[in-house]
C-alpha cells in the first residue's frame, strides 16, 4: 500500500466493505473489532497513474448514498492534500478503536484486513513486496477471525474475472480447509479489483448477512454478481 494511493475509487469500495462487515456502517450490532495491515511499500512502484482515480469524488449522484459518511471524509483528504495512510488511521474513518500495522503480525481482533498493492501471491512466480503471501493468511487467521484480502485480476488472455474468482476459491479452500467457504466480491468502478472474505465460524452468519446486506443497498451498483 502506498500513500499516493489513498483516497482513490479503490478506497472507496475497500473502506465502505470494511465498515459494513464490522456493523461501522450502517451501525448495528455486535459491532466487530477491526485489524488493517497495510503491506506499505516505502518506494513508489507500478504506473503513475496507479492511485489517480479520483473523479468519482465529483460524482455524488453516483457514490454518495452507498455512505455518506466515509464520501465526505474521503473528499476532504483528497481536496486538503491529506492523501497518506496516517490520515486515514486518524480519520476514525474505519472505527476508533481499529489497529493498523504494515506487516503481518499477532492481531485479536473480529475482522483482519490484509492490503497488499496487488493480493495474493498464489505461486512463486508472484511473490514480490507487492504481495501477500498465503503463510500470512495462515498465520493470522485462527478460527475466531474474519479475513478480508484485496486482491487485483490477472489480465492473461481469456482468463475471466469469474473463472480467476471460482480459482482462488479453489485454492484457498485447499490451503486452508478448516476455514468456512470464501466470499469473493468483486468491485467494478473503472479497474476492476476483488475482496476475498474468509469468515469466522463465530461470525459466519453476521458476515453473511453483512454481505447480503451491502450488495442490496446502493453499494449493489458497485458490486455485481460475478461474471461467468
């Protein structure tokens, strides 16, 4: 994760699931704990134009009934030339009492967040400082905590979002088989990038139905069903 990338429409989409799943917003009950790892990287790296999409913050028709709360905290970071991870942590943006770390390591909270620049890394050929890899899923996911992954699309010739979406399941299911089923979303504005969610068998059923949730509120635009 870099800097030059907050605030963009990959924000938007990531922050707005996160505040969903732990009952942030809109608010419900239980309320879930929440745990970022950042992956930051200390030098820019991929295209210059990575982190720039930021039109959508002139397009409130579109976006901001999906939370109103966190399009105007992102619009203020972006037009007060804020746009750093540190002022998102202090934003609150993500819940008061959320913990933010740039590396894997022990968190207790409900929900851990995993941000590498591009996601997992699901062979050698991937692993690079913008990735994640699946010994740090392993490491942090016990059985009482929810994962959430960001995780970028290859863009090799007829391999389709849906068919990369039904592999990574595959193989995250196979790697860690006591696990409940992964969710992956898919969220579409401009570039298309996925989140892979892993519940909690103690919070399955909230997870599930958090999700269900988001994807038939205004969020649903954002979030379609997955291509075949």
């Amino acid at each position: 994760m870099q800097d030059r990338f907050v605030g963009d429409i990959g924000d938007f989409g990531k922050y707005g699931l996160l505040r969903a799943l732990t009952g942030t917003y809109p608010a419900a009950e239980p309320r879930l704990s929440l745990g970022v790892v950042w992956y930051r990287n200390a030098d820019e790296v991929g295209s210059p134009s990575d982190g720039q999409r930021l039109s959508y913050l002139d397009k409130p028709a579109q976006y901001e009934d999906c939370d109103p709360i966190l399009f105007a905290s992102l619009r203020g970071i972006v037009n007060d030339g804020r746009r750093s991870l540190s002022a998102i942590e202090e934003s609150g943006i993500l819940g008061e009492n959320a913990r933010f770390s740039d590396r894997p390591m022990a968190h207790h909270e409900d929900v851990v967040f995993l941000d590498p620049d591009k996601g997992l890394a699901f062979s050698a050929q991937q692993n690079s400082p913008e990735h994640a890899h699946i010994s740090d899923v392993a490491s942090l996911a016990d059985i009482s905590q929810t994962v959430v992954i960001y995780q970028s699309f290859g863009r090799q010739k007829g391999d389709t979002h849906g068919r990369q979406m039904r592999r990574w399941t595959a193989e995250l299911q196979l790697l860690l088989p006591d696990r409940e089923t992964p969710r992956v979303l898919r969220f579409r504005p401009w570039h298309p990038r996925a989140f892979i969610v892993m519940p909690s068998r103690v919070h399955a059923q909230v997870i599930r139905r958090r999700i269900d949730a988001l994807l038939a509120s205004p969020w649903g635009r954002h979030y379609p069903e997955p291509p075949t």
